[in-house]
C-alpha cells in the first residue's frame, strides 16, 4: 500500500447503493453530540467497518443522499469529505463516491445480516438496547403480573420433580404439549399432543419452517405489508418473496390464487389473527377459503397467531378449515400475551409433520428449556383472563393515542384496529422514510412502511405502536407533530 493510501476495488455489482436502504442501515445516526455532518460521517463510517456496505460500493450522491436523509446537501458533502480524509471512500469525477477496503472490515455473510433484508435496523434497537429517543420500531410491555404468582407456585410446587427430569424432551414438555393441545381444541381445531413441537418463540417455528421446506431461490408467499423480521428468517433461507395485498378480510384470495398458479411456491406464510402491521382479523370465510387453495395448489401453509388475543370472538386457525391431505402448520407463543422475556412458542401441524420439526429442532438446541415450558404449562389456562385484562388496557391506549392523532395530526389517515398493538397509518402525500429521518432528530423513531412493504405499494405508511402509558403516547404524539411541521413545513 503507498503512500497515497488504498485503491479501490472493483465491486461485484457496480451500481449506488439505494438512498432510502442505507437510511435504514445508518439508524438512529442522529443521536449523540456534535454537528449533524460528523454524526453522518461517523455512521457511515461504522457501516463500512461492520461490513453494512461493501469495500469498492458506490455511495449515494450528495443530493440523493440528503433528500433520503432530509438534510442540506451541504451537510452530506461535508460527511463524504470527512470519510474521505480518512481514507474510508474515494471519490473521482464520473464514477462517485467508492468505498474503499478496509483492513478490519467484516467479511460478506458474517455479520448476521441477512442479504436483501428489511429487519436489520430493527434487531440492531434490540441489539443497542435503549436509546436517547422514543424507539417506536417494537410494540412491547412488561410481563403480567400472573407470570410472578405461577413463578412462585412453580418453584414451590413442581420444581422438585423437574429436577428429578433428565431435562431434554427436544419436542417439548409433555405437560406443555398437552396443554397446548387442549388449548387448540377449545378453539375449534381437534388436536392431540403427538401434533404440538415447543420452540424457543414463534421466531424459532419460523426459522424451523424454512429449514424444512425452503431452499436457495425457492418461494414464499406473503402477505403485503407483514413484518419485516419474519421475512427476513425466509430470506436467510435463500427464498423469493411474494406478496399478495390484503383488503378488509385478510389476504386477498384471487391474488393469492394468481400468485399460487404463476410463482408455484414452497410455502405460504400469514398472519390471520392478527395481522402485523394492519391489525386485520382474517374473516372465518377467508380463513376457509385460504386452505382449500392451498391444498388445491398443495402448498403447505405456515399461519402465525402470535400478535391474536384468541379471545371468544376469534374464529378458528385456518387449520381448522384444511381439507384431507392439506398441511397447514399453526404457530403462536406466549412473547405478546404474556411477556418477551419468557420465550415459548409452539407449532400445530399433523403428526408427521411435527415429527420431522422435532429432528430439525433438536440440531438446533435439543429442547427449550424446561423451566420456561413448566412455567408456560401453568400459565396456559389462564390466558383468557390475562387477555381481558391486557386487552382492556391496550384499548384505553388506543382510545388516548386516537384522540391525540385526530387533535394534532388530522391529516394522518388510519382504520381502527381489530386488534395487536399497534396504528397503520397513511401519511397523505409524504414518503414515510422522509418523516422517520425528521422524526429521529425530534427523537423518535418509527418503521415506516417500505421496511415492511419492498413493493413500495406503502411508501406511505408508517406503524404507530400504542403499548406505551399515557404520558409516553402524549410526549411521542407531541414530537411527531413537529417532525410533522418541519417536514411539510406548516406552522401552529
């Protein structure tokens, strides 16, 4: 290497990298002292260095760059001539601005990112922990307080007889499986022990799924808008997405059919009870008319409950309408009803299904613990009152944040929510990515609909959670608004 510093290589595929995809990848860069410039040149900088960006990519131009970020031009070519004098990128007349290889890059693949992926902002807010701003990116609360008192009666009651267990059950606690099984039936799906595998949260059912069916460039159905961390379990498996629109019933069933009969799918994948991020509740019709399609066109579906309440007015899993031969497979966990913390999901399907789940989840860590199943185990039974009591809750949030909406920001269009956690709001005529770089300097941070829509068909949309007290849904609503006016430039 001379003296005048490293040359840049060659890139694979030489084209700029997306304004708006690198907005998601630099975060919350806003955060922290300093002038705005440095703080995106020091973001930039650590992407290049955790290998987020490629040695020998081209970065966005000035002007590209500053309308995805909502900044001055001048602040970004201020940024790129601070990368420069450090020797991160090289610019030259016709070609742009070049990333230039670093000694302690990561390589390609290592880093967990998942290639063409739309989750990665939102596990790294997992990964940082909390931040100087409002981080809207999860709807999440505290445990219930059901989970204390089962917690107590476990260690007082049954824990001497756990210990006296070898431990491993990589299909799951038995007296979990049987619960969970019972708890299927009640809902209008017969079912026994022997079609219930335990995971580690329905991110693990997912993740087990794709193992199982999912190969490099095979297809997965998908509902447009879903969550973008679900998504990106079937990217990591090297598979296609596809996705299909909802209306007010849930996924669109003369789409869906389309879809079926031209991309010939590995798998299809949804979210009827209820939808994330739309709050759709899939209609029992719907529900119907989804597995008979599926075994018509015999694609296995993966139905993920975990954002339902399963209360009485829920209609049954789609499992429940699947004709003879058909292979549907139900997950949901305790993560939204209970707590985060206590990672137990499970996965319906028929029995010889479950079994070749069971092979792939005992490579991946011979059973969940056991702890968490018998605590889970206890906690089953009393799901319907935790869900009264969570649920009445959450729609006195959904009644305050509401209100707020429609006194400060009653241009923001969104439907009332059938139920989950959270807003889909419509920004009229303003790019979601645009607002949540405006956001993040009034110290919010918020999803917009591209993570969650690659189509671009919600460009517009942003998901607004409202598992937050009072106080916290008044300051966020207070420093939307301003981002608000900032960006549309309107004044109070």
């Amino acid at each position: 290497m001379d003296a005048a510093g490293p040359e840049p290589i060659r890139p694979q595929v030489d084209r700029f990298r997306d304004p708006g995809e690198l907005a998601e990848i630099l975060g919350d860069w806003t955060s922290g002292p300093g002038p705005l410039y440095g703080k995106l040149a020091r973001a930039l900088r650590l992407a290049v260095l955790d290998g987020a960006i490629d040695p020998g990519e081209r970065l966005p131009s000035e002007r590209a760059l500053a309308r995805a970020l909502v900044v001055s031009r001048a602040t970004v070519v201020t940024a790129y001539d601070e990368l420069r004098g450090l020797g991160i990128v090289d610019s030259r007349r016709g070609s742009g601005t070049r990333v230039l290889r670093q000694p302690a890059a990561s390589r390609p693949g290592a880093d967990g990112r998942v290639p063409g992926g739309r989750a990665t902002s939102i596990f790294q807010r997992l990964i940082d922990g909390p931040a100087e701003v409002i981080s809207l990116r999860h709807a999440m609360e505290g445990a219930v307080p059901e989970l204390g008192e089962e917690l107590a009666g476990l260690l007082a009651e049954d824990l001497p007889a756990l210990m006296e267990d070898t431990g491993y059950h990589p299909s799951g606690l038995p007296a979990l499986r049987a619960a969970v099984a019972a708890r299927f039936t009640a809902a209008g799906l017969r079912t026994g022990p022997e079609q219930v595998l335990i995971t580690t949260g329905v991110s693990q059912a997912l993740a087990l799924a794709a193992q199982m069916y999912l190969r490099p460039r095979s297809v997965v159905v998908v509902e447009s808008p879903g969550w973008p961390g679900c998504f990106d379990v079937f990217r990591a498996a090297g598979a296609r997405l596809v996705g299909v629109p909802l209306d007010e019933d849930g996924i669109r069933v003369d789409a869906l059919a389309r879809a079926f009969a031209e991309h010939r799918p590995d798998l299809l994948y949804v979210m009827p009870t209820v939808h994330n991020p739309t709050g759709t509740l899939m209609s029992r019709a719907r529900r119907g008319r989804i597995a008979e399609i599926a075994a018509e066109h015999r694609v296995p579906v993966l139905e993920d409950n975990a954002y339902g309440s399963g209360g009485p007015d829920t209609p049954p899993p789609i499992a429940a309408h699947a004709p003879p031969g058909a292979e549907i497979l139900s997950a949901d966990s305790l993560a939204k009803s209970v707590w985060g913390g206590l990672r137990t999901g499970w996965v319906r399907a028929p029995a010889g299904t479950i079994e070749r789940l069971a092979r792939h989840k005992a490579l991946a860590d011979l059973g969940s613990p056991i702890l968490d199943q018998a605590l889970a185990a206890r906690l089953l039974p009393r799901l319907p009152e935790i869900a009264a009591a969570r649920g009445a809750v959450l729609r006195q949030r959904l009644a305050h944040l509401t209100a707020l909406l429609n006194e400060r920001l009653p241009e923001w269009r969104f439907d009332p929510p059938a139920g989950g956690s959270a807003l889909w709001i419509e920004l009229p005529g303003r790019d979601a990515r645009a607002f949540a770089q405006v956001a993040l300097r009034h110290g919010v941070e918020v999803v917009p609909g591209t993570t969650m829509d690659p189509t671009g068909a919600h460009d517009g949309h942003l998901r607004l959670p409202y598992t937050f007290p009072a106080d916290v849904l008044t300051e966020v609503t207070a420093r939307l608004a301003a981002a608000w006016e900032e960006l549309t430039g309107r004044h109070s």
